[in-house]
C-alpha cells in the first residue's frame, strides 16, 4: 500500500488517464457510462497515509484495505460457491420427424445419462483450481475492480459480467482498477467483460437476460458461478429477479426444424402473395380494439363483446375462436403465430368452414400455408429473430413481443397499429381451477380430439387480477412477463384487463360492467389497418439474394463442420473452445446471411447440452464432435433441399410483382 496521501492521489489520476485511453480503443460504447450522470454521490476517501476506501452516500464501504478484501473474497469464492444453473432441454419426441431432437438422442446415447442439476451440482462444488477454465461468471458488485482483476488473473473466463446500481460508481473504479488490462484481455479470442448498470433491479433483470440471450454464446452459462463483491437490498434483488428469469434465456431459442419450416412456409405464402404488413399508417386516436383469448374468464363477457361489436375493432387469438363461434360473435380479424399443421387441424375442429370463410385472418410467416384457404382473405406479418423473415428487407417492420402465446401476438399488432385503448378478455395466464383451463367451446375441452386436456398444471402460483390466487404453467408464465415487458415500453396506450384471471403489471384492471365506450369510425379503422399490407415486396429482389446467399452459406456450413470438428476434443475446456468457435463463426454471419437465424436455437441446445453433460459426467465421451458434425451437415443439405427449387422459379414470382 502506498503510504503517501498526494502520492496515491497522483497514481489515480495517472491510472484514470490510462483507463480513458484504453476505453476509447477497446471499448467505446462504455463512454456512455463515463458521460452519464448517475443517482448516487459517490467518491474515494484518501487518508493521510495514502489508504483508500470507497464512499457511497456518504458512508465507507470497505472499512479496510480494499485489495485485501478483494483477496479475502477470492479465497472464500474458491471453497464457497453460489451460482446460476440453466438446465438444457431433453426433448426427443417424434425424432423421426424433428432432425434437433433425434440428435438429441444420440448425444444423451453417448452419455449414457440424462442431465441431472443435483449431480452437476456436486461436482461444481469442489474447491476451483487456478487456471480453470469458467464459460461465465458474474460478480455482483463493482467497487473499486480489485477483485476483477484477481479473477482475471486466477481463472481462464470467457465472459465476466458485472452487476452494479450506479455508474458513479464505475467512473470511481476508473481510479483504482485496471481497465487497460482488463479490456485489453477481454477484447480477444471471443471473451467479453459486460457491465450491467441500472437502479431497478427488474429492469436490469430483464435486461441482463436479453443481453446474454441475444448477444453472447449462452450454454457457456449452464453454469456461472456468481462472485459476491458487494452486499445490499439492491444486489439481492437483481440476483432474485436475474434467477426467477434466468430460464426464459433459453425458452425462445427453439431449433433448427422449427426455422426449417418457417422458412419453407415463408417460401410458400410469398408464392401466395400474401399482403404484408408495413405499418405506414395508424387508426385513427379514439379508435378501440379488443383483443379477446382464450381464458376461462372470457365466459363472462361474452354478451358485453357482443354488445359491443360496433365499438370496437375485435381481434380473436388462436383458439379463443371455437368459443366465438359457438356465440355467433364474428372477430373482424383473426390471429394466430403457430408454424404447424397443429393450427390448421384445431381451427376445423373449432369452426365451421363456411364461418372461417367469412374472416379475414392475420398471422406471422412461418404459418403453416393451408390455413390461408380456410379464411375468406389471409394479412401476414414478419416475426422477429426468424429464419423466414430474415429473408425480407430490414425495414420491414417486424412485431416483436408477439409470441409464446397468440394473445401476445393480438395485443402486440394492435400497439403496432396504433391502438391507444385496447381491453383484454379471456387473457388470464392462469386459472383458478386447474380443470377450467379454458372458456367454453374450446377445442382443449372437447373430449375425443388431440387437443383435449383434462387438467392443467400448478406450477406457479400468482396474484389474482381482482385479488386472490391463480395457478399458472411456464408457458402461461413466460407470456404475462413479455406482456409486461412490452407495456413497459410501450407509452401513450392504455391496456384495461376484464379477465379474472393473474394479475398482468401495466394493464389496468377492469370488470366488465365498469366499462364505458365511445363511438368512433369503425370502418374507417378497419380500412386503414387493411391499407397497411401490400405486396410491394414482390417487387424487391431482397428475398431471391438472400436467400441464394444462405444457399452459399449452407454449403460453406459442410466445410466448416468438417474442419473444426474433425478432431475428438482432450477435455472439457477443449470442447468448450470447439463448439465456441463454431458459434463464433454463424454469429458473425447475423448481418449477412439469414443462417445464424436458421441454426441459432438447434445449435445452443445441442452445444448446451453437450457442455451439461460433460461438466456433470467429468468425461468427453469418444465421437461426440463426430454427432454435432454431422447435425450440421444434415442441416446444410436439408436447407439445401428447400431453397434450390425456391431459386429455380423465384424469378417468375418477382416478375410477377413487377
């Protein structure tokens, strides 16, 4: 320690002079955080001796040598570990039909065993060895940084994210850590240091899990171990809200047969020439929508909908239309965002043909084609992050927030239309009883049909919309947080929730009879919304490049497989870097080609549950390269399959739309 008060206050500056060097050549994006102004006064105590400590709010935080504590914290961290765990899917049903899941199979084969969080608990839980090789870790808290670089320094991390509530509080760390050889360390060979900064911890939560979803090779992070630099009310609530949500990183992922057949049903609605959706217009201010699922509650608005039919532009979600049709309540449009024949099949099992003929329907590009003839006119939209609209011009708009479930797909194309008071009915993201899932007349409560169930699960239990408890599912779960996270941006809308079901944060509750509409121009709405699709991308050759360059690309996968997987890996580390590198090399195609979109989600589960497997059995098991090599080449000629007939005649559909 330097025992020099001017002396360490000159060595600071010094040190604060090199960091902002080094920020601007390895990091530029984190100006940001030097230029903002943080909430919180915070700055370093010098004593006259030269000690330092930090000060928040007028208060010590250390109260000793800060590079002492960090070292203290170091050795506590290598015997006392906490940690995040994400667990990899195990789904293998119908392999014969779903290339993900057969692969799936061979690779658990190969184990001999199925992930278990208990066993791979147990070896985590042994004392870490310098040098060890860690995908991520999070340390919670920043402070003065000592501890950033001891952990550098001990471990071999590829990602280091770092949680802290102020970026006072990271301009103080310029002084005293070492940026220039921190950044300078992370800036290469795929490793990143990531700050998360911010003063709500559910706002940084939901952050924090889109960041390392999106932008960074998640199954690095089956399991992280977590370094608690700093304690507080503020770190113990972002850790909470970061492991409530931690699952949902993974939930969107989906695979590689899922894009397979968005983009083959993409391919087939362009050949439709389905209108598309390009939001130059919004309706009208006062206009109302009504966006109505499936929910039990739904039961008990049904003579206010239909009373109301005239006040409202009403789109129905998914199956919410079986209990529609049995009222004689006609939607004016019709959502859905499923991929599979499944929606097809549910939706002649929910309505007759000539009642489906009399709707117009609205739904993303991966709908399974066949729906269009069911409907009287058929408006498409693009999905987000999906193979199929990857092939279209960038300014299209995409609608994101419009999935898991087809309410969140109605509300999401409402906002976008530019609804400013819409009313939620039967969206209940739960239920009361367990055997009343659905409203009646639902295809999931006719006995005899593939759809029907009997009971739902209570994995979660959630405050009540108008009080009390409701039971939800994952699913059910994961849609109320991405409507939550939707209105949250979302400004200027009011969204009233008549459903008696889970409480929804953003939405205004509302009973039916507390209700007051105006009259507005209804048909005006409805032309407008309509004038927002067309055809003009027929006219583009946008969708033929692309889709020549994932060809090209396809091809190029089979070579790529062969050179970075031909070698049987020594260990777990060796394995890591591999499948890494294959990562690093789609991902650095997300601006070009549409094959990142095409093998994100199939790829990150297999990679994930690959590096489960291995941590928990302690062993890479002979031929395991071999198994992900050949998933990627089978990938490559089943894209190849789909788009080579697609290029042959995607000339005469562009003339065509000239």
């Amino acid at each position: 320690m330097i025992k020099d008060q001017r002396l360490q206050i000159e060595l600071m500056r010094r040190r604060k002079d090199k960091n902002l060097i080094a920020i601007q050549r390895y990091a530029p994006h984190l100006m940001d955080l030097v230029n903002r102004k943080g909430k919180i006064k915070c700055g370093i105590y010098v004593g006259q001796n030269g000690e330092i400590d930090l000060v928040m709010e007028g208060s010590r935080v250390y109260n000793a040598d800060p590079r002492a504590v960090a070292q203290i914290q170091l050795e506590n961290f290598k015997k006392q570990k906490e940690g995040f765990y994400l667990i990899p899917s195990t789904n293998r049903e119908n392999p014969e039909k779903i290339l993900d899941h057969k692969y799936k199979g061979k690779i658990i084969d190969l184990f001999g065993v199925e992930p278990q969080l208990d066993k791979l608990r147990d070896m985590v839980s042994q004392e870490l060895k310098d040098g060890q090789h860690i995908g991520a870790l999070f340390s919670v808290g920043l402070g003065f940084g000592y501890h950033l670089e001891l952990l550098t320094d001990t471990y071999d991390i590829k990602y280091l994210f770092v949680v802290e509530k102020d970026p006072e509080v990271f301009k103080t760390s310029l002084y005293t850590a070492n940026w220039e050889k921190l950044l300078a360390h992370y800036s290469c060979e795929g490793r990143a240091i990531v700050l998360f900064v911010g003063d709500d911890p559910e706002e940084l939560a939901k952050h924090m899990v889109y960041s390392i979803g999106y932008l960074y090779n998640t199954p690095l992070l089956y399991w992280s171990p977590v370094f608690i630099h700093l304690f507080g009310p503020f770190y113990e609530q972002v850790g909470k809200a970061f492991s409530d949500r931690i699952q949902e990183i993974s939930m969107g992922w989906g695979f590689f047969q899922d894009e397979l057949w968005s983009l083959e049903y993409t391919i087939e609605n362009i050949k439709r020439e389905l209108p598309l959706f390009y939001g130059k217009k919004t309706v009208p201010s006062d206009a109302v929508a009504f966006v109505i699922g499936a929910g039990p509650s739904l039961e008990y608005a049904l003579d206010f909908i239909k009373q109301s039919q005239h006040r409202a532009v009403i789109f129905s979600c998914g199956s919410s239309i079986g209990t529609l049709y049995e009222e004689g309540i006609k939607p004016d449009f019709h959502v859905e965002i499923e991929r599979t024949k499944m929606t097809y099949d549910a939706l002649i099992k929910s309505a007759s043909t000539d009642y489906l003929k009399e709707l117009t329907a609205m739904y993303n590009n991966p709908m399974y084609p066949p729906v269009a003839d069911l409907f009287k006119e058929s408006l498409m939209w693009l999905k987000p992050n999906d193979a199929g609209s990857s092939l279209f011009p960038p300014d299209i708009p995409r609608i994101g927030y419009s999935n898991p479930t087809v309410v969140n797909g109605g509300l999401s194309l409402a906002i976008h239309m530019g609804f400013k008071e819409i009313y939620l009915f039967g969206t209940d993201m739960g239920y009361k009883d367990p055997k009343k899932h659905h409203a009646r007349g639902n295809v999931a409560l006719k006995e005899g049909t593939e759809f029907y169930k009997e009971k739902e699960v209570q994995e979660y239990e959630l405050e009540g919309n108008f009080g009390g408890k409701v039971y939800t599912n994952g699913l059910l779960l994961w849609a109320r947080s991405m409507i939550q996270d939707l209105l949250k941006m979302t400004k200027g809308v009011k969204v009233y929730n008549t459903s008696d079901g889970a409480k929804i944060e953003g939405t205004i509750p509302i009973k039916v009879g507390e209700i007051t509409l105006r009259n507005f121009k209804k048909t005006e709405a409805i032309k407008l919304i309509n004038s927002n699709f067309s055809k003009d991308y027929l006219k583009d050759n946008t969708i033929h490049q692309k889709a020549y360059t994932l060809l090209k690309e396809a091809q190029e996968l089979q070579k790529v497989a062969h050179e970075f997987l031909s070698k049987q890996p020594r260990d777990l580390h060796e394995l890591a870097y591999t499948l890494n590198a294959v990562f690093v090399w789609l991902y650095e195609r997300r601006d070009v080609s549409p094959l990142w979109s095409m093998l994100r989600g199939g790829y990150l589960q297999l990679e994930h549950l690959v590096l489960f497997l291995a941590h928990q059995e302690g062993k890479v098991p002979e031929g395991i390269h071999e198994v992900i090599r050949d998933y990627l080449k089978e990938c490559a000629q089943k894209l190849s399959q789909v788009l080579e007939p697609f290029l042959e005649n995607s000339t005469h559909i562009i003339m065509k739309g000239k």
